[in-house]
C-alpha cells in the first residue's frame, strides 16, 4: 500500500513538479482562462442581442428579416459541432486574422480567434436560456412598463431583463461550465490551451495518466469556483423574493 | 371629420374602435370621448369588451379600425373610414361615382354621401386606391401623429393584477419612469415619490420589493405610480377584481380622494357603488358596443336596455 502511494508520488513529482512543469500546465491554464471569459462575453453579448431580435414585436420587414437571420444561426450553431465550427472559423473565416500575437504574448495568437468562435457558438445556446427566461416573466411587467411611456427597449432592459435572468441563472451557468470545458478542444487548432499540456508531458516522461488526472483536478477546481459565483449571484438576486 | 371638431377639453377620444382578435370581433365601433375632470365608469357582462375597449385607448390593444386621439394628437394610424374627404379621393369613389352618375343619378352632395356610406359599410376601400389618396393619407398622419410613448406618458393605468415591477423597490417602481423619461431629475423623482408614498401612508415601505406587501398595498402603490407621471387622465382596469374583499375599500378610497381632486379617470369595474357615487357618467358595454350611456342616477334607476336591466337586476341583488 504504502509502496503504490509513494509511486503515485513520484509519478507526480515528475509530472508537475520536476522541472518546472508545473509551468507547462498554467501556460495552458491561462489561455483557457482567457478564451473561456472571451468567449463568455462575446457569447453573452451575441446571447442577449439575438435574443432581443427574437422576442421584439415585428413592426417592420426588417426586424423580421432580422428574426429569420437570428432563428437560422441559432439552428446552424446547435446543429453542427463545435470542433466543425471551430475548424471552419480557424481555417476559414479568420485564417487572415491568426497570425497576430495576442495581448503581447506571441504563443497565444490563435486565442482570440478560438474565443470568438466559442462565443459565437455559445451564444446560440445563451439565446436560447434567455428566450425562455424571457417566456416566463409575466407580459402584465412589459404592459406596465409600456402604459408609463416606457418604450419596448427600455422596459425589457431595465424590468423584462432582469427578471428573466434570475430564473435563467442556473442554466446560463450551466452553459457557462460547458464553455469552460469545451475550450479543451482548442488543441486541435494547434492552441495550447489546459487539455493541451497532457501530450507535452507525456512526451517528456512518457507518463499517460497522471498529466490526465492532473488536468481533470484543474478542470473540476475552475467549475467548483464557477458553482460558487453562482450561489453568490443567487443569494443575491433572492433579494427581491424575500417575504 | 374628426380632426375638424377639436374640442379643447376632450382629453381623450376613441372613435368608431373595432377590435378583432382572429375572427372574434369583440368591439364594434365604439366612441368614447372622454372630457377634463370626467369620471366615466364602464360596466358590462364579461367577455364585453370592456377591457378590450380600455386598453384600446392607450394602445396596449391596436384597434383594427377606428382612431384614438389624445387632444390633437392622434395615436393609431389614421383610419380612411373617418375621413370622408379622403374616400373621395379612393378611386373606388371614382368609379362608384362615374357608375351613378352614368346610371342616370344626379351628382350632388347628397349623392356623394351615399356613396361614402356604402364604402364604408361594405369595407370597400382596398390597399391601393391611388397616388391622390395615399397622399392625402400620409398628409394627415405627418400633421396628427404623435409618438405612443409620447402619449402613454400622459395617459396612467392601472392594471387588475398591480403590475408592480417585482425586480424593483417599491421606490425604483415609482421613479423609473419619470427618471428614464427625462421628466425629472432622480433628486425630483424621488421627492414626489416620497411625497405620494406618504400620502397612501406607506412611506416606510419605500425600499422594500412589491412581494413583501399585500394585495391593497400593491394596488394603491400601482395606482401612485401612473400619479408619478402626473398624467392627464388615469384608465382604471379593474382595479379591485384581484383583491381580497377587506383590502377593496383602501383602493376605492384612494379612487374616491382622486376624483375629488378632480383627476379625470376611466374605470372598467363591477363595483356599482363605486359607479353610483363616484361617476359623472356610466357606460354600458355588451356585445362589443355601448348599449346605453348616462348619468349615474338615470343609469341606475331608470335603464332603458333590457341588456342593462337585466345585468343590474342580477349584480344589484
């Protein structure tokens, strides 16, 4: 017993402490970090204003032109792969725009690129949590905000919003966790993200699982961290529940 | 035509409204003229069209046809079928006109208002009744519009189920508006909120969210909220339907204290000793139309429409 936890140890010692390799894994830790909060924003930016296209009275033919636009994307993204889409903005769509280096770090030139292409893809499922947070707030909330002279954007912004991301917070973590994870196929593209860092460390030591285990420790620590922000917001956003 | 008769005290003026929902038609042309200080109480059977007709005048319902003004500003797009010297411009009244007078009839005055009234109680206008027309058409929105928002602004409701922002302070509910809407200043606001919220008595709930508060409270804040805007005149939709019956009197007083003051008010309610005390004039709506309209002393004790009659025999019980 004691001999198989001290080759455990040893296993470890050479594939995160020894040479400094625990380098190797916040290298990757950090571009996942950067493109997981990147593609967070941009998901959630794209989130809301796809959902705003979707769920605004149709007054005109261009706001309905919009809405069929916004309902297509959101059928593409969830229809295909996220390494197929990943693959075709890396290669395709943005191939001009890769090769710059990002922040001033040159080994993170493809981040950028890769953290949009999880935003956009991110943002379709986003849209998707807020339309049906949306469904759920009572239409007597809009119709008030509207008899006061508010207009239709001023209302869902400012009561509409609001209440529909409180209910929709568990699922938009949810969706958020699945981003943080879904990073991890960025080393396709040749990005050295978290999940990367195993093929480096088994070249070196030719040892297979414990750089994985590693990895999936850093992995679970980033979405315990991510629950605990979500009980936050909620306690939070409970406020107004309160009897 | 309408815009020819302005009357400086009608605040508010819904004319010949219809409203379909699908192939539902739930009003029938209705006119509504609403003058400064009036109390017009509305009542009829559910499924009426009193609501409906209510929420027409702000637009929360678009009408299908017929106009809505608030003073001289029209509200809805303009409605052809109440403007007679537009239809004579259609090229449907052309035709119609060439028809008759080829037919042997003579061409007056009264002849064209026949034909006017035969367009319009077929619907014979189409979309495309000539350049002539359409301008003329686009003429009298340019001239009459006014922006919705614009209008709501001076219009308050208050709606059967509060409608109390649930994500907002009881305080943020009452200056949301005025604030956003660039009529006060936050400091301004939330003076005149303090000052109402101490009027209802409710001063120490100003910071607290409507779900903490009864049924009563709600409503009476819901009510100075549409007071915050300091409005023109108040719609009333039901405003005691969804309350316990110990918290209706609360409401209804603070109804009474405005119309004492003179707020001009449109109720939509069952509350007959409300109608009988309060109104300057009550209306019957049944089937989509109004069926009988006068002061409330005649309304109640001498109605003419056996409709009427019969649903104040049974809510007078």
């Amino acid at each position: 017993m004691k001999e198989f936890f001290l080759g455990v140890w040893e296993d470890f010692y050479s594939c995160f402490l020894e040479n400094g390799s625990y380098m190797m894994y916040l290298k990757g830790l950090r571009n996942t970090i950067i493109m997981a909060i990147l593609a967070c924003i941009v998901g959630l930016i794209i989130g809301i204003v796809v959902t705003i296209i979707r769920v605004v009275p149709k007054k005109n033919k261009a706001l309905v032109v919009l809405d069929k636009i916004a309902n297509l994307y959101v059928t593409i993204i969830r229809g295909t792969p996220v390494v197929l889409q990943l693959f075709i903005g890396y290669f395709v769509i943005f191939a001009a725009v890769k090769t710059a280096s990002f922040i001033g770090i040159k080994e993170t030139a493809g981040i950028p690129v890769a953290a949009v292409v999880f935003g956009i893809n991110s943002g379709a499922y986003m849209s998707e949590i807020l339309r049906g947070g949306i469904n759920a707030v009572d239409f007597g909330q809009m119709e008030a905000g509207r008899s006061l002279g508010l207009s239709w954007l001023q209302t869902f912004m400012r009561v509409v919003l609001p209440q529909s991301l409180k209910s929709a917070i568990p699922t938009m973590f949810n969706e958020f966790i699945t981003l943080v994870k879904e990073t991890s196929v960025a080393g396709y593209v040749g990005i050295v993200d978290l999940m990367k860092i195993q093929k480096y460390v088994t070249t070196q030591n030719a040892e297979l699982y414990m750089p994985l285990l590693i990895i999936a420790a850093i992995y679970l620590i980033i979405v315990l961290g991510l629950q605990q922000i979500q009980k936050l917001i909620e306690r939070r956003l409970m406020a107004s529940d309160k009897r | 035509m309408i815009s020819d008769k302005i009357s400086l005290d009608e605040i508010v003026k819904a004319e010949n409204i219809y409203k379909n929902f699908g192939k539902v038609e739930v009003l029938k042309g209705v006119t509504l003229r609403i003058k400064k200080g009036e109390r017009v109480v509305v009542i009829g059977p559910s499924g009426s069209g009193k609501s409906t007709m209510l929420r027409c005048m702000n637009l929360l319902e678009e009408p299908t046809y017929g106009e809505v003004w608030l003073h001289e500003n029209l509200l809805t797009p303009i409605d052809p079928y109440l403007h007679f010297d537009v239809i004579k411009l259609s090229s449907t009244f052309k035709k119609m006109k060439v028809e008759a007078i080829t037919a042997g009839e003579e061409d007056s005055e009264k002849l064209d208002e026949k034909i006017i009234l035969e367009i319009k109680k077929k619907d014979l206008l189409k979309k495309n009744e000539g350049k002539e027309y359409k301008l003329a058409i686009k003429d009298l929105y340019k001239k009459y519009s006014m922006n919705i928002n614009k209008g709501r602004a001076k219009m308050g409701m208050v709606f059967q189920h509060f409608n109390l922002f649930n994500n907002l302070t009881v305080l943020e509910n009452l200056t949301l508006a005025p604030v956003k809407l660039k009529l006060k200043t936050k400091e301004e606001a939330e003076e005149k909120a303090y000052a109402l919220l101490k009027r209802i008595g409710l001063e120490d709930k100003a910071n607290v969210y409507p779900s903490t508060l009864s049924g009563g409270q709600k409503q009476r804040i819901a009510i100075i909220r549409s007071l915050a805007m300091e409005p023109e005149v108040i719609l009333f939709d039901e405003p005691t339907s969804a309350l316990d019956p110990e918290m209706v009197g609360e409401v209804l007083e603070l109804m009474k204290e405005l119309a004492e003051e003179g707020m001009t008010m449109v109720v939509v309610t069952h509350e007959m000793g409300f109608a009988k005390e309060v109104a300057t004039r009550v209306i019957f709506i049944d089937e989509g139309i109004i069926k009988e309209e006068n002061t409330p002393k005649e309304f109640f004790e001498s109605p003419k429409d056996e409709r009427l009659k019969e649903f104040l025999s049974k809510v007078l019980m």
